[in-house]
C-alpha cells in the first residue's frame, strides 16, 4: 500500500520550480526560491531523502520519477497539493433465488453514514486494476467469489445540508458482481451484510441515496457515466 508523503511549504517551493526544468543548479534553484542558503539546502537534502529530488551532476539536481508524479499535483499557482477524488469500487452483488434477484447489501456500522444500508465499497489501492480491487474487497467483506463487469463510473459530490460545505469527493467503479460462489460473511468488524430484494432494500430507514441509481447502471446492460450532487444533514454523516 503507498502513503501519499507529506512536505513543508518551503519544499513545494522547490518542487514547483524544477516542475519546469529538466534539471538546475543549487546556486540558481534557490534563487528562484528566494531563501536562504541554509534553509534552502536543508530543505533540498529533505526531498532528497524522500527520493523527490535528485543530484545528477555536481550541483544540479532534478526531480526523481517519484518526484514528478507528486509536482504533477501542485497548483502552481498557489503552490499547494491538489486535493484528490477518493477512488473507490461500488460492488452491486447478484444472485437469483427462486426466480427472485437478491442483491447483497452491507449495514455500515463506522462513520460516517453510521447505521445506513448499500452496496459494498472499497477504496482502490495503488497499483491495482479495477478487477483486482473488485475481486480483494468482495473476498475481505464478504467471503465470496464471482465473475465482474464493470457497468461503469458514478461521481459523488457530497455537502452538508445545514452549511452547503462539500464532505466528500468520490469516484466509483461500479462493478456487477456474478454467479457468486461460497457463503456470505454475515458480520464483521465496521458491518453486517444481508441479502434482499430491491424493494426490501427500499423499505430501509437509513439507505444510500446513490443505491437506485447503482442498481439501474447495472441493468441498463451498458457502461454508464453519471455525476451526482447529494446532500446529508449534519445528523446522517
């Protein structure tokens, strides 16, 4: 798993100007960073040793490959780090019982949404494909194997009602879950899972506002694309 490192404003600064050169000098690097010798050489020998920089040649350096990646991210215009959409599968689980679709649903028992019913999610891990998320976060929370599709991406704004301020930026991979194998982990730590109908579902107190639409992007048959803007009063998340 790969954490995101954390830098001082004073290393962004030097980031965002070897952003726009192939390599510079020490002696013309902290120029256009405007500080002091020693605090600028303390700060360059520090993205050294998170390997965001490098030394090329006698006083010159470049940013590392991992260096780029995360420059790449700044707003250079205010020189800070982007904040990013958390991304994430959404797991719509299917099985037929008697002629019946059930879908397998989770009680989320952590916060936030504390209490509220929905598909299964998880968030993608660095370096993972799609299918590799879908297949590691089915097994962790709920036991079972199945074939995926992916039926296509939902976007998530989610803001606060009493203050309009947003809460959450998300991107879900909504994967339709198949001809499942193995027995279904009834509770675990963080929540429960139980099989329904979509209209039991429906009867639910606390239920996502998202899990209708989940649902219809799977049986639409197609690779769907939908942004959506929701919003929870402070109680609910």
């Amino acid at each position: 798993m790969s954490l995101e490192v954390s830098v001082h404003d004073a290393q962004v600064v030097i980031l965002r100007e070897l952003l726009f050169h192939p390599s510079v000098s020490f002696a013309k690097l902290q120029k256009m960073t405007g500080m002091q010798s020693d605090h600028f050489n303390f700060h360059l020998q520090k993205l050294v040793e998170l390997n965001l920089v490098e030394k090329v040649s006698r006083g010159t350096y470049t940013l590392t490959p991992r260096g780029k990646e995360y420059a790449n991210k700044l707003d250079t215009d205010n020189n800070t780090v982007e904040r990013q959409p958390k991304t994430a599968v959404i797991l719509v689980i299917e099985r037929e019982v008697a002629g019946e679709k059930q879908y397998l649903l989770q009680e989320r028992l952590k916060q936030p949404f504390y209490g509220f019913w929905g598909c299964p999610t998880g968030k993608v891990r660095w370096g993972e494909t799609i299918t590799e998320t879908a297949a590691r976060e089915l097994m962790e929370e709920t036991g079972l194997l199945a074939e995926f599709r992916t039926a296509g991406v939902y976007h998530e704004l989610v803001y606060q009602q009493e203050s309009g301020e947003q809460l959450e930026d998300k991107i879900f991979f909504v994967v339709h879950c198949t001809n499942t194998k193995g027995e279904a982990i009834e509770a675990f730590e963080g929540g429960r899972n139980h099989w329904m109908t979509r209209e039991e579902a429906r009867q639910q107190t606390k239920i996502f506002t998202s899990f209708n639409i989940e649902l219809d992007m799977v049986l639409s048959g197609g690779e769907v694309f939908i942004d959506q803007r929701v919003e929870y009063s402070k109680e609910l998340f």
